[in-house]
C-alpha cells in the first residue's frame, strides 16, 4: 500500500485526478493500478520487489532490471527492482503518460456508457481506493521505513543479498543433439503458403500429440512440419514446450534462436519467443549448477571413500613408545 500511496501522489501533485484511480491484487499475487483500465502492475516476489514497464522507461535510468516472462508481456517489458517506493521517482514521467492514456480511454468509455458508471463506482475494484489522509499516512510509515533502513546499513546489504543472478544468450554455450534438416534443405522456403498448406496439418497433430505428453512423436511431427516449410511462431512455441516437459533446454534454445531470427526476417513481433527463450536459459544455467555440485558432492563422498579404505589396509600405529620390560633374570629385557 505504500507503493500504492506513492504512485497516488505522483498522480495528485501533477495535477490529476483519482476519481476513478484502484488498487487490486489479482489471482497470480500482482498488484494492478487501474484508472478503470489497468496502468501498472508491480509484485512483492520472494526476496524481491519489482515493477513492470515497457523498455523505453529504462532510457537514461540506473535501475537494476531483467526482462519480463511471457506472460508479463515478453521482452518488450522488463521487470524494475525496487526497495523503497521513493526509488520510483525517476519513473514518474512514465507513470504520469500511462495514467493519462488509461485516464483518457476511460472518459471516452463514460461518454458512451453512462448507465455503467454506478454499477463500476460499487464494484469490488473502487473499494480498493485511498484517500488523501491514508496517502499521507503510508507516505511518512515509507518515509520512517527507508530512514531506518539507512541508518542500519540494511538496505545495502539487503539488495546485495536479493539482487537476482540473470543470465544472458551471450553467456551461455549449448550443446544441442537432434536430427532436424538444415534451414538450406527445408523445402518450401521461398513460398510461404505452400509450407504452411504442407507443414500445418503435421504442426497441429503433433500440438495434439504435445497436449497428451507424447512429447517425442510430437517433435518428430514438428520436425516434419518444418522440413515442409511450416515456419509460425506457433510452431516454435510448441517446440519449446516439448523440450521444456523434457527439461532439454539445449535443444528449446537452439529452436527459438531460430523462431527469433526467421520471425524477425518476416517483420514479426518476437517478444514471445525471446521471452521464452530467457526463461530457458536460466532454467539451464541453474541445471548446469545443479550437475555441477552433484559431481562436487559425489567426489566428496568418494574420496571419504578411499580414505576410509586406505586407513582400513594400513594398521594402526600404537600410541605412545615403546619401553623397556626387565625380567628378574640379570640381563636379560625385552621389547614392548
């Protein structure tokens, strides 16, 4: 709420009005900002908080940022970390012109329906609503908050902890093993009606196939529908879904490098695409990193091994040192 509150102010101090201005949490834990139509969105994740916002809110600005999942809106939006409301401020522009096209779209749709209006100020949404006094409050508890957070040191230490590792194309390597023809042998290539009349019938019973978890057979059918020409984003998707039930990340990687670059010779929008293929690049890098201390664990555990085998053949050496035992017989001792 004291994110809510800040944003409210930003709004109020240049002049705009909140009268149709909600705050809602949604079923997937997303915070919506809506001025009948939704603004922002921003989340309280596990060990991080962030905004969503369009690529262009990043020009010129030190934030810490990753791209968006598809289901954010792809790689068109990035994610903005944050710890403190106050951290936003140099997105208040931003803020301000999305306010003001939901603002005016939502005017236009008062104009024509007017018999709406009553039923839209009772609903559950515009319950959600802060007034100028709660403003006020959550400001100087936001305000209290950061002081005392500054004063420990733990806001430094605490982005130093939760800052996420994001991983990037260019930093990973893959190994992909799979039997797919070429680009240069793909038939088809330079008509793109006749590769979707020979390649989509194939696309769509292998989805069918996908969509029961016969997820080889599908891939082989996608890979039937690509050699005839098929090239879709559809068809790229639905590769990157079998191979991530398969947890192949090598081979979902290597497929949507290629979905991006043929899309984007087609004039496509390729966000989906990168979106997906950012989600598997991490998923790969944490799998590398999971094999990777499993071998450190099972060398461990076998050099316990050897040690434990080696101290089992060699005979213990007695404590201490040996002395002299003398008998009653002048001159005569032994060795113990």
């Amino acid at each position: 709420m004291e994110v809510c509150a800040f944003i409210q102010d930003i709004i109020i101090k240049n002049e705009g009005d909140t009268d149709w201005l909600a705050f809602e949490k949604n079923s997937s834990n997303y915070i919506v900002i809506s001025y009948l139509y939704p603004i922002l969105r921003f989340k309280f994740a596990k060990n991080k908080k962030y905004i969503i916002a369009e690529k262009s809110a990043m020009k010129k600005k030190n934030f810490s940022f990753e791209p968006c999942t598809m289901s954010e809106g792809g790689t068109d939006y990035i994610r903005i970390f944050f710890d403190s409301p106050f951290e936003l401020e140099p997105l208040a522009v931003y803020i301000l012109n999305a306010y003001k096209n939901c603002r005016e779209s939502a005017l236009k749709y008062f104009s024509y329906n007017k018999k709406n209006e009553y039923e839209i100020e009772h609903s559950s949404v515009m319950m959600n609503s802060l007034s100028v006094e709660e403003v006020k409050v959550l400001l100087i508890s936001a305000e209290k908050r950061r002081a005392d957070k500054l004063t420990t040191g733990a806001v430094i230490e605490e982005k130093a902890e939760n800052q996420p590792v994001y991983f990037r194309r260019t930093d990973i390597t893959i190994n992909p093993i799979n039997d797919r023809v070429p680009l240069s042998d793909i038939r088809n290539s330079n008509n793109w009606d006749k590769g979707f009349d020979d390649g989509f019938p194939l696309w769509e019973r292998g989805d069918e196939l996908r969509k029961i978890g016969d997820t080889e057979k599908a891939i082989h059918l996608f890979d039937k529908a690509r050699y005839n020409g098929y090239c879709a984003p559809a068809l790229f998707e639905s590769y990157a879904m079998s191979y991530r039930a398969l947890k192949d990340y090598d081979n979902e990687i290597q497929i949507l490098d290629e979905g991006i670059e043929r899309e984007k010779e087609y004039g496509g929008n390729v966000s989906r695409l990168e979106a997906r293929r950012d989600k598997a690049i991490q998923l790969l890098c944490k799998q590398m990193e999971d094999k990777k201390k499993a071998l450190e664990k099972q060398e461990k555990a076998l050099q316990r091994a050897a040690t434990k085998k080696i101290a089992e053949v060699i005979p213990e050496k007695p404590a201490g040192r040996a002395i002299l035992q003398l008998s009653d017989n002048i001159g005569s001792h032994k060795k113990i």
